[in-house]
C-alpha cells in the first residue's frame, strides 16, 4: 500500500483513541506534518513510553496522552468536561481504539457487552460530548474506524439482545460493533449537515496488530491459522493506518462525508442493512439511551421538507 503524503496540519489539534498499532502510526504520520496530538488511553504510562517514541521520530513536541476508558462512561464524561473547559480547539476526531472477539462475553461497569462499548458506544458518547468543540473549530473531521466484519454474516444489531445475552459468540460481539460503527457514520452524517463537520468510516484492512495475538491465545486451535494468516494476507499497522490518515487529512476527503472508506478509496458496503437508513435512526436512538445522553443531534430540515410539512398540517 502507498504510504500517504499527509499536508502540512500546522495548527490542528487531533485526539486519537489508542497508542498503539493503528494509532501509533496514524499519530506519528501527523505528528510529522505538524500537528498537535492527543492520545486518549487507559494505560497512560505505556502510552507515554510511545509518545515519547513519536516526539523522538517527528520531531515535534505537540505530543500528550490523556487517560480515557471507553469501558468506563464517567472517564469519557471527566476528559470530554475537562477538554470543553481548556476552550482549545479540536480539528480531527479519531475514533480508533478497539478489541477483537474476546473469548468470554464480559460487561462492563456501565452494564453493556464489552466489545459494543469499547468499540462503538465509547466512541458514540465521547463524539457527542465533544461536537460544541468540533463546530466551534470547523471544519473537521470525525474518523470512524468500522472493519470489512460489518459485512460477515453475523454482522447485525441484534435489537431485541443489543448486549448478547443469549446465544454470545466473540465474533458475533465483535461483527456487531463494526457495523454499529459504520451505521454510526452514515447516520451522523444527516445530522451534521451544515455544521461544517465531516464523518466517515473505514476498513483499515486485515492488520497485524496486537487484537490478534489476543485472539490466537485465547483460542488455541486458530495459533497456526494466525501463522499462515500473518505471512500471506496481513500488513502492518503502518499500513493499515494510511485510509484513516487519508480521510482525515487529504484534500479529496475535505467535503466527503457518510462514506466509507477501505484502501485509500471509497467503497462499498455489502451488508445490505448498512443502507437501512430506518436502522440507522433506529440504531441512534437506542444508543442515546445506553450512553445517557439526553438528546441526540437533531437532522437538518431541508426547505423542500420544511414546505412538504407545512403543506401537510394545513
């Protein structure tokens, strides 16, 4: 894959979630075009220790890491709260950290399956929380890290078992927040028009990275199935970062918004229910309430809707 050229970000301030594998590169490749970054991680010292790696390799000292859990709502509150009350700008919003069908369902403090909050619903609140900062620094992007999962054939919302109770399988935990992710962007898309801020998804490709090796130990028979897998399909996380540094700082992709993304190109979804757009809403509305959020982002009322409206009341 071509390395992307990334322009100059002097005076962008960028958070990314995570510090390593996708995260990593997807700092350093701005950190060299001169942006600030601001890494959100659980694990604050190991993500000290990697921006210090970044500070070194680019040669830019604009380089912080913040504590956040996406398992854990009131840490993404505290940062968010903190973040707004600094008044410092915020040009780009990547939503990349993740885990990777975890072995034993787990739920998290807030009551949620581990991989939808981790994944999506972490994500979903802390975008909300910080998009008075992202329209009062537009224009800006939100990156949403989604996977080629979404389109497997597990991959649904289970409406009626959102947290898998019943019948959890690791990929069918994980197939769900990819999707979630992806419904999240086409959605938000809608109802951030004319804010001036750009959402969209992508598929990093099948990276080596770090949610493997987790995957390979827990499930022993899938060791030298990873093996084969790492040497003839995967590429590194180098490799893997470049469609969300293209989407978040190239000029094809400044007015691009509700797309998705895989390659450094537009694609297309094969899972027919990420063009259920009535799914999408539906979608928006119960994460509302799994994250508490009391009011979502209200779509923008076209002039041809707001004619058909009053028509109709008459």
């Amino acid at each position: 894959m071509t390395i992307v050229e990334v322009p100059d970000q002097t005076g962008k301030v960028v958070i990314i979630t995570g510090y390593r594998g996708l995260a990593y590169h997807s700092a350093l490749a701005l950190a060299k075009a001169n942006a600030e970054i601001i890494l959100l991680a659980r694990n604050v010292e190991k993500a000290k220790e990697n921006a210090e790696k970044i500070k070194k390799e680019s040669n830019n000292d604009k380089i912080s890491v913040e504590y956040m859990d996406l398992c854990k709502f009131d840490t993404i509150r505290s940062f968010a709260k903190s973040y707004i009350e600094r008044k410092k700008p915020l040009h780009i919003l990547m939503n990349n950290a993740g885990i990777m069908a975890v072995k034993d369902r787990q739920v998290t403090e807030d009551g949620n399956e581990l991989q939808f909050q981790t994944n999506y619903l972490g994500h979903f609140l802390l975008t909300h929380l910080l998009l008075p900062v992202l329209k009062s620094s537009a224009p800006a992007r939100i990156v949403c890290l989604s996977s080629i999962a979404h389109v497997m054939l597990q991959a649904s919302i289970y409406k009626n078992d959102i947290n898998l109770e019943k019948g959890y399988t690791p990929w069918k935990a994980y197939c769900q927040s990819k999707l979630a992710c992806l419904l999240f962007a086409y959605e938000m898309s809608r109802r951030l028009v004319g804010t001036n801020i750009t959402i969209n998804a992508v598929h990093p490709g099948i990276v080596d990275t770090g949610l493997w090796v987790h995957y390979a130990s827990n499930f022993p028979l899938s060791k030298s199935f990873y093996n084969i897998f790492e040497k003839r399909v995967m590429i590194t996380p180098e490799e893997g970062a470049q469609t969300q540094i293209y989407v978040a700082t190239s000029k094809e992709c400044e007015t691009e918004t509700g797309k998705y993304y895989a390659n450094c190109k537009k694609s297309t979804s094969f899972n027919y229910l990420s063009y259920k757009k009535s799914l999408h809403k539906e979608l928006y509305e119960i994460s509302l309430k799994m994250t508490g959020l009391e009011k979502g982002i209200e779509p923008e009322v076209s002039q041809n809707e707001k004619v058909e409206k009053v028509e109709n009341s008459n």
